[in-house]
C-alpha cells in the first residue's frame, strides 16, 4: 500500500463493542469463548484484506461494579496471544496484534511469546503495549491500588527496551542446522543481553531465534504526555481515541513532531485512532440499527463503563439526570478520563447520557450514517493528517463487520483510499514498514543502571 491509501484494522471485543451488543441478534453471544467464532470472523477480515485483527485485553474483570459484570458478555474471554495462535493457523496474511501489560507480566516471557507468535504466523505478529489502569486488576497480583501514573511509565519505558533488546539478542540467519559439521547455529549468532536496571536484571539470550519481521511489529495505545512520549520513541502503530477532527490533527501533528527527537521518521509510525461504524444504506435505517442497541442497554452496566472510564471513581451516589460530577485525577487512564470530561462539558452531558454516548464507542469516534457519511468523515481525517488509517470496532460481530465490509469498504474502494489484494505476506509489508535496526543489547535510558 501506498502512503494515499488508507491501514485498517478489525478490533474484536468479544461480541461486538457496543456494551449490549452481545444482547442484540446479529451477534454471536458466545463469541468470547467461542473459537470458531473468532475463526469466521478473522477470516472475513482477511478476505477483505484488513491489515490486522487487533485484540484488547485486561488482567482482570475490569468493572468496579461486579454485579454489572453479571450482566455483560465482556467478563470472559480469551487470553489474546493464545487465541491469536491459534488464527495464526488458519489465516495466511492478516497481521495478528494482541495487548498484553506491562504492568503485571516480566520482559523476558513477553518477547518470547510474541516472537513464538511471529514465527508460528510467519511474520504476521504484532505486541499492543499498555500498563494497566485499574485497582481489580491490581488486586490479582497482591497489591490493593494501581501503580500511579508515572511509575507505570517508567516501568515501561525500562520494559519495552529489554523486549527489543532480547528479541535483536540473535542475528538474522544465525540458525543454520548444518548436521555434517553438526553446527546448529552460527558461531556467536546469539549473545547475552545483560541489562541491569532500576526494575529488571535479564541476562538473556532469548531462547527463539530472530523472527520473520526481524522483530514483531511495535503497537502502543497510550495519549497521554508519557504515553506520547513512549510512542514517540518506540512505536509503529498507536490506537488512539479523538472526539473531532481538531482533536485528532493536534495529536496526530504532536505525535508525530516528538518522534524527530528520537532520530525517527514521521511515517515509521502509523496513527490508526478507533472508529465504531454503524452503517446502513440509507440514514434512517443506520440510526434504527443504533437505536434498537441503546434500548439493550442496562442501566446497571452503563453506568460501571462510565465509572472505569473516569478512572474507577463510584457514581452510584449521583444523579444519573444530573451533571457529570467534578472528579479527582485518575491515576489510572488519566487520557480517558480527560476525554470523558471534554465530551460532557462541550455537548452538556449528563451522566445517564454520557454513559448512553459511550455505551458503543467507550469515547472512540463514532459515525451513524451511510456508507457515503462513514467514507467522508473517514477521508476527511486522512487527508487532514489526523490518521494514517483506522481500527475498526464493530458494534456487534459478525453483524457489524459484514455491514462494515459490505457497504463502506467498496466506497473507500471506490475512492482510491483501501487496496484490493494484498501486497506482501507479513504485517511489515501491509504497513510499509521496516523493522529498527538490530542492536545488540537494550538502549540505554534513564531507567537504566
């Protein structure tokens, strides 16, 4: 693909994102713990060429509320990187992206489990990095709150760099299996890491040797300053979250002018914000499709979205027909809860309608319209360089994806903006990208010894 034409991805959240779509009849409500479900859909994905199925993840329920998580198909579902193994194996070209936390795992077992997953893929591979935002999650690992905000960022910016480190601890080729001389690998083809840092001591090497992309590809979903900052340094992918256009060229612009101070270039890195489609072929019938879903809507569930969107904070004790209250900083998704404010205050919200607002897109950007609207806004993003392209939240799966391949993809099609085969056979090839030169140890950053 060319830099004029848009990167898709397919973000499956269990059975779909709107928080009652597992209740609606165009999903599977099995689909968090269905395998064939996730089969189907990745392979709608694939035959319509997206770049890449993209899985989210917590380590934990993540509502505060447990009875809400009585009432919602999101309270169980698969570990990603497994289950994207597991498409590893019936899918040939879509790019494979999981999250997995920095927060609550150790460097040395997340490179080896995506470089694992970039070999069994044959290059399709991608690592979401995050830090976990919540104290439930927090309360799995034997600690009673999060780590602040800061802390989790330092911790990180330390565990990013032992991962690229370990995963460049092997030469490409290094592996040569020659059985005359009995020489399996290139004489030192591989060597130690030996970081030595503030939160990690890893001798290394890693025990797979160098992937099929040279390294798997780098996706990082924090907007907040550090976040940015990370991003800025180390990614190739950032899943982000812009209400309007304004918002999305500001971080796009902002993004992409800190990279300059890392030695990196503006397109090492693709801006693939969030985008809940709900599309019909005329408007009316888009907002009866989006009406019928916010009548599934339970109340109890609504209103625990709203509160981990705000950073955990219990609303139980306010007015849902009330303003939004005036809330402390979250040391948890501090951009989130900024966004949530934003949006109250500039569309005069109130909490049962802040939480209704959300309820699809959980603050991303969300289109009702024909597939003419959802092409427009789509185009007027890109070529206004707020986004190299889109990840794409289905309200409901299956019912969602087929409406969005159906009807929108032949419009960006039709435009010149989406490719019609694909190019190459790994995620580097969809995204044009290369990965970073090889280095033989960790980067050295202020975490460091």
């Amino acid at each position: 693909m060319t830099q004029d034409t848009l990167r898709l991805g397919a973000f499956f959240y269990a059975t779909g994102h709107h928080v009652a779509g597992w209740r609606h009849p165009s999903s599977e409500a099995d689909g968090g713990l269905n395998l064939e479900r996730y089969v189907g859909w990745a392979r709608r994905a694939e035959e319509a060429k997206f770049d890449l199925v993209f899985l989210e993840d917590g380590t934990g329920i993540r509502d505060s509320n447990l009875r809400s998580s009585e009432r919602t198909a999101r309270s169980a579902h698969f570990e990603p990187v497994t289950l994207l193994s597991a498409l590893a194996a019936v899918t040939s070209r879509i790019g494979l992206v999981a999250t997995t936390s920095t927060s609550f795992n150790e460097p040395y077992n997340v490179a080896r489990r995506f470089a694992s997953l970039d070999h069994l893929s044959g290059g399709r591979a991608g690592w979401n990095l995050v830090t976990s935002t919540t104290d439930a999650e927090a309360a799995n690992f034997g600690n009673d709150q999060i780590a602040r905000h800061t802390d989790r960022y330092e911790r990180a910016e330390e565990f990013v760099d032992v991962v690229l480190g370990l995963w460049n601890t092997w030469d490409d080729g290094a592996v040569i299996i020659d059985r005359a001389s009995g020489q399996f690998s290139k004489q030192d083809g591989f060597r130690p890491l030996n970081h030595r840092g503030k939160h990690f001591e890893v001798r290394g090497p890693l025990n797979i040797s160098r992937t099929p992309q040279g390294q798997p590809v780098l996706v990082q979903a924090g907007s907040s300053g550090p976040g940015k900052d990370l991003a800025a340094r180390t990614a190739e992918i950032v899943f982000t979250a812009n209400q309007t256009l304004a918002e999305a060229v500001e971080f796009y612009g902002d993004l992409k002018e800190r990279m300059a101070r890392f030695g990196r270039a503006r397109d090492d890195l693709k801006v693939m914000p969030g985008l809940f489609p709900v599309v019909g072929r005329t408007e009316a019938e888009a907002r009866a499709k989006f009406e019928a879903l916010q009548d599934l809507i339970d109340p109890v569930v609504g209103l625990a979205l709203l509160e981990r969107m705000v950073g955990g904070f219990d609303l139980s004790g306010h007015d849902p027909d009330g303003p939004v209250p005036e809330l402390p900083e979250a040391e948890g998704a501090k951009s989130r809860q900024q966004l949530m404010f934003d949006l109250a205050r500039r569309e005069g919200l109130t909490l049962r309608q802040l939480y209704l607002r959300i309820a699809g897109a959980r603050g991303h950007s969300q289109i009702v319209g024909t597939p003419a609207q959802i092409a427009d806004e789509m185009e007027e993003r890109f070529r206004a360089k707020g986004a190299d392209g889109f990840n794409i939240m289905p309200a409901t799966l299956p019912g969602g994806l087929d409406d969005f391949i159906a009807l929108v993809l032949p419009e960006l099609r039709r435009r010149g903006l989406f490719r019609s085969e694909y190019e190459g056979r790994t995620l580097r090839d969809h995204l044009g990208s290369r990965p970073p030169a090889r280095v033989a140890s960790a980067p050295a950053s202020p975490t460091q010894a």
